[in-house]
C-alpha cells in the first residue's frame, strides 16, 4: 500500500481512537456524577454540565483537524511514495488492522481497508513469475494476515510453494480484508475466481483450496455462494485442504465476549465494554464459524451468544480434507483437551459436531491431528507439507 494511502489511513484510525476515547472517558464521568449503583443498567446520554461542553468541544476539534490533516495528505501523497516505497512490513502491520477492525476501515472507506485481490505466483516476483498452468492452487490465509504470510521468514518455508514446485500447480495468493463478514468475503472470493477463470489464457483443469484457520471458511463460504449462483469455476473444483480452520468456532473469541459481556455489568466499568464491540466482525464470525449471511444478519453478536447457523453441508463431488493441531504431546492430555493450538480445538478442525446437522462428516482417513503443534507453527511443520503432499499429489 502506498506511503500517502498509509498515511492518511493511519491519521483517520488515530482521530477515530480519540473519538472513541472521548465516548468512554464521558461516560465515565457521566455514570460517576450520576451516584449509579456498583451494579445494574449504566445511565445514558452525555455528561452533564461543563464536562459535556468540553467533550462535545474535543470532538468538533478533532473534527476538523482531521479534515486539515486530510487535505494535506493528498495533497503531497505522492511525494510521500517515492519517499518511502512500502514493504512487507508494512503489509504485515496494515493486515493485522484490518483482522482487528477492518469492517470499520471498510465502512468509514479508509484507505487502510485492503480489497480483495488475486496474485498469481509467489508474493513479490509479481504475476508473471510462473507460467500459467490448468491446475490452480488457490492459497486463502487467516485472519490478520496476508499472501505474504504463507512463507515462514525465519525459516523460508512456504506449503503452497512447495506443492507447486513438486505437483505442478499453478499458485494464486489470495489477499482479503479479514475484519469483514466472513459471507461478504466469500462473496468477493466468488465473483473474483470467476473472473479468474473467464480471463486464464488456457483451459483451467482443476481449482484445489488451501485454506489456513479463517480461509477456510472464506474458502467454504465462495464454494457455498458459488452453488447458490450456479457459479461455473465451482464445478472445476477438486479438493480443498482446512488447516486449524474453525468450522464450529474458536475458543478465543467466545473468551472474548464474555469478558466483554461482563464489563456491562457494572456502571463503572460499562463504558469500557465498547472496547469488546472493536472486535471485528470476522472475529465475532469466529465464534461459531458463520459461513452465511443468515448465520449473523438477525442477531448483535456482542449481546448474544447463541448460535444461529444455518446448517452449511461441505459441496459434493468435491474432496475435503482437514489438518488440526493441538498443544499436546499425545493424545488425551489436558492441554489438548482445553486449549487445542492454542486458538482451535481438533474437534472444531476436523468438523466434528454433536449435532449431526453440523457435523461435515469428513472421511477418517481425511482428517489428521498433529502433537505438540500450535496455530501458527503450522505454517512451516513439514508434517503440514507431507500431509498436504499426500492428499493433494495424485492428479
């Protein structure tokens, strides 16, 4: 992303944070001067007398700084490119915003908010750097990640890379903002493949899925949107491989709103619960692994925790196959039990449901559980590399 697009991105987040401190330092102020019990319903609407004028002053302050700063920023963005070219670093960085709070840069239009994009081969030697072949292998990463990330830097490791090298499959990087809806991302997935497969200068063989924690559901999602649509790329599809993907949900996030929801219990510490509503909604879609709109569109998933999953069958005629790894050594240890990698536990990995309307039924011999393994070390296991060769290497 450019220096100038950076820049602006990032003073637009840092006037939105003064916003949001404001809001929670006049609440408090408002719910203390208003004498409110340790525990029951905060009091609502602004602090009374000279402290709401002083924070209605703060917010018409940094009203209009923010549209002065904004003007400037434009006005020497391109200066500010050839001054400093942007990195992976920086890639890094700006992927984690969007994991974090990425449905707010998308409606607010920062320019931080990455879109959805397809790169064919690997990342930084630019779409020409293999061959166009019939056998795609498309690559979807996690959340607050991007298509940078599927090389391990410390060790210079890369699955998808591997594969290609060894199978002949031609890679394509996919790069989305993961704060938004997991539904609307496998929207975008879907029409973006089409496209994809519409402009290949050769007949497309065959579309096979790598999809790492969160990209499997955005790669679930496309598929489901895809049948829905009679979407023709669907049908070139083979197999798609979930890695430490949450197809029940993680255990992470349903800490996280119970922590959140805790927080409103008390006047004193209510208006720190809006800190929880930052949690985007890919990170609240995490909390049962919602693939659709419905699953989400008829409930606030920072007041209620139930799950309304609409049912969402895995595609047939397609193989599914599905890595878990758990922090255990061996089987039946607590640790495993409880904590699975640390974000994902085996059950929710491998699809497994007590009700059989969510269970994905995936074959045993299509399923793997890796020891002494957590989330993010899969990316560079070579027993991830050699189950993957495995199930991936017959044409």
């Amino acid at each position: 992303m450019e220096t100038g697009k950076t820049l602006r991105g990032g003073a637009h987040l840092v006037f939105d944070t003064v916003d949001g401190v404001t809001h929670i330092v006049e609440g408090m102020y408002r719910n203390i001067a208003a004498g409110a019990w340790p525990l029951g319903k905060a009091p609502e609407g602004s602090a009374p007398g000279i402290a709401g004028f002083v924070h209605r002053a703060i917010r018409k302050v940094n009203g209009v700084s923010r549209s002065g700063l904004d003007i400037a920023l434009r006005r020497f963005s391109s200066q500010l490119d050839s001054m400093a070219p942007p990195g992976p670093n920086r890639e890094a960085i700006i992927a984690a915003l969007n994991g974090v709070c990425g449905d707010h840069l998308a409606r607010t239009g920062n320019p931080l908010a990455i879109p959805m994009r397809l790169r064919v081969g690997l990342p930084g030697q630019g779409d020409c750097s293999r061959k166009p072949g019939r056998r795609l292998l498309i690559a979807v990463h996690g959340l607050s990640m991007n298509d940078r990330e599927w090389t391990w830097q410390n060790h210079n490791h890369n699955h998808i890379e591997i594969l290609a090298s060894q199978q002949g499959f031609t890679p394509v990087y996919v790069t989305y903002n993961s704060g938004k809806h997991i539904s609307w991302n496998g929207r975008e997935l879907s029409a973006a493949l089409a496209a994809l497969v519409a402009s290949w200068p050769v007949p497309v063989q065959s579309i096979t899925f790598v999809g790492f924690s969160m990209g499997g559901l955005v790669a679930r999602s496309a598929m489901h949107v895809a049948q829905e649509e009679a979407q023709g790329w669907l049908e070139r599809v083979d197999k798609a491989v979930y890695m430490g993907t949450p197809h029940h949900g993680a255990v992470m996030e349903r800490g996280g709103f119970w922590l959140q929801k805790l927080l409103t219990y008390s006047p004193y510490t209510a208006p720190f619960a809006v800190l929880g509503r930052i949690r985007s909604d890919g990170i609240t879609d995490l909390r049962h692994g919602n693939l659709r709109d419905d699953d989400w569109q008829h409930h606030d998933a920072h007041s209620d925790n139930a799950d309304y999953r609409v049912p969402t069958p895995l595609p047939r005629n397609i193989e599914h196959f599905a890595i878990a790894a758990t922090l255990s050594k061996k089987s039946g240890e607590r640790a495993g039990r409880l904590l699975g990698d640390g974000l994902v536990h085996p059950s929710s990995a491998t699809g497994r449901h007590g009700n059989p309307q969510y269970d994905l039924a995936l074959q045993p011999d299509h399923t793997r559980i890796l020891y002494d393994l957590s989330h993010l070390a899969m990316l560079r296991d070579p027993r991830v590399t050699d189950q993957l060769t495995a199930w991936l290497g017959a044409i």
